[in-house]
C-alpha cells in the first residue's frame, strides 16, 4: 500500500514539475528572445524600440541585426526571420506570396514616416535639385548619384517613386549611409542619397557630426520646394517621404507581435520622436499618409 502512494505521489510531482518547466518555456510577449533584421538606413530608431521595449520586459532581449531590406523580405518569407522592418510597397505578387507563406493576413504594421534625402558636401554651391534632375541624373552614365548599394531600401524606394527598376538606374555605391556623409567630401561632384534616420536625432553627438559634414538638398517639384523637415514629413508633402512599417511571421501573441504594439503605442511613438522622425500614430489625426 505503502509503495502504491509512493509510486502515485511521484507521479503527481513529476507532473507537476512537468508542467512547471512547460510554461517556464512557454514563449510570451514579456520574455523571450527577438532577432529583427532592418536596413542599415533606420537601424537606429529600430534599435531605440528595441532598447525601450527592453527597459519595459526585462525577461526580454532583442537583438537589431542589419541587412539590406529585400533580403530581409526574403528571410521572412523562408521562416528564419519573425520581423523585419520595410520601407517600399510590397507586389501584388510579394503579398500573396506573404499571406501563403506566413498563413497571416498582409498587415503592415506602420509607425514612423522617415524619409531618402540627397546630400552634398557643405562646401557644394548647389543648393537644391529638382525631380527632373535625379530622373535624368539616374539614367546618366556619369553615376552621379551615391547609394549604399543594391537591395536597399533607399534604392528600392527611390526607384518606386520615379516608376523605375532598381535594376535600370546608374549609380556609385558606398557600402553605407554614415560612409557617404564621411566620404562624400571626396567627391565634390556626386550627391549622396541617405535615410534621414542616419543623423536625425536631434541631441545625438554623431548625428550631429554628420550633420555638419553635409548639406541636405530640399527638392524641388513643379516649381515648388520641399524639405524633409517634421512639417515635410507630417503632411508627405516632401516628395521622398517613406513610411516605415513592420512585417511578421508570428501566428500568437508573443514577443514579435507584444513589440509590435509597443512600438504603436504612445510610449514607442514618443521613441519614434525623439530619433527626429514624424511618429505614424500619436498625432493620427494630423499625418497624412498617402
């Protein structure tokens, strides 16, 4: 009698033990680990979410991986990526082949407007460039225009808004956003084409480095000027302003989709302001997101 309790008592703890190291397991939004691939060109306000969704879950830890946003696109689409940050509008076809691939409904989750600006050495005497100028400047054998190479977001949007391919524009290529602005003086003839998120903090000791090295063109359209300052960016009157939106492949309520929310809620929008770009959600009334 003695050995049958024995025998059932150790049963009831070893399933109880079972099921305590079940939910220690249990994947969740406030523990966990996150790998989140975003182009080079806004890992600095993915990085700052990331740091602030940390502060919040302690249990958390998320690592900022850079890669350039197609292939990004590409390692979500295979399943070893749960969220990567995009810039360029997906294909019909890339949509579709999300929905099948992840079995979720295309969402983008959208919380920040940035922006691609040209810049030129502070010395240039060039002080704006006009959209019939980067049309023409792209499909000129001089290459004029510096990007930090293919694949990248800056690339892929610009493209998008002149209606072109990436694979049909002309251009130099330095492997990085911080390298142009450092390189650029080298080239006084070339204008760098950057993300704003490169030296948009407005307080950042780098950013404003960079800043000082460089001088951002507005852009002109049909006669009239445009910078990529909050007001350029809030009402999408500047011509290159992107929206910045996250993509997942996470079915439940865990840390991809838990930091997702947090960088929409207030608290993440207000990170989103403080890297100097136009916050997508907190003041929804006013963006006007074409």
């Amino acid at each position: 009698m003695k050995n049958s309790f024995r025998l059932v008592l150790m049963f009831v703890l070893s399933m109880m033990l079972a099921s305590c190291k079940k939910e220690k397991n249990t994947p969740s939004y406030h523990k966990g680990d996150l790998t989140i691939f975003t182009d080079e060109s806004f890992q600095s306000v993915t990085e700052a979410l990331a740091e602030g969704y940390m502060i919040n879950y302690p249990e958390t830890h998320i690592k900022v991986e850079t890669k350039k946003e197609d292939l990004g696109l590409l390692d979500l689409l295979k399943g070893s990526a749960k969220v990567v940050v995009m810039s360029r509008n997906l294909s019909t076809e890339e949509i579709k082949t999300y929905e099948e691939r992840t079995d979720l409904k295309f969402l983008p989750a959208r919380f920040a407007a940035d922006a691609v600006v040209f810049v030129v050495p502070k010395d240039s005497p060039k002080e704006s460039i006009s959209m019939e100028e980067i049309n023409s400047g792209l499909m000129s054998d001089k290459k004029e225009f510096i990007f930090d190479g293919t694949n990248s977001s800056n690339l892929n949007f610009v493209a998008e808004k002149l209606k072109k391919q990436p694979k049909d524009l002309k251009f130099s290529i330095i492997p990085a956003n911080q390298k142009i602005i450092e390189e650029l003086g080298k080239y006084p003839d070339k204008i760098g084409v950057i993300g704003l998120n490169t030296f948009s903090r407005p307080y950042d000791k780098t950013s404003e480095k960079l800043r000082e090295m460089v001088k951002v063109l507005p852009v002109v359209e049909k006669g009239k000027s445009y910078t990529a300052d909050f007001d350029g960016l809030r009402t999408m009157e500047y011509p290159f302003t992107r929206v910045l939106y996250f993509l997942i492949n996470e079915g439940n309520f865990n840390i991809a989709n838990g930091f997702i929310r947090f960088s929409c809620t207030h608290l993440g929008q207000k990170i989103v302001q403080k890297e100097g770009l136009q916050p997508y959600n907190l003041y929804k009334r006013e963006v006007q997101m074409r």
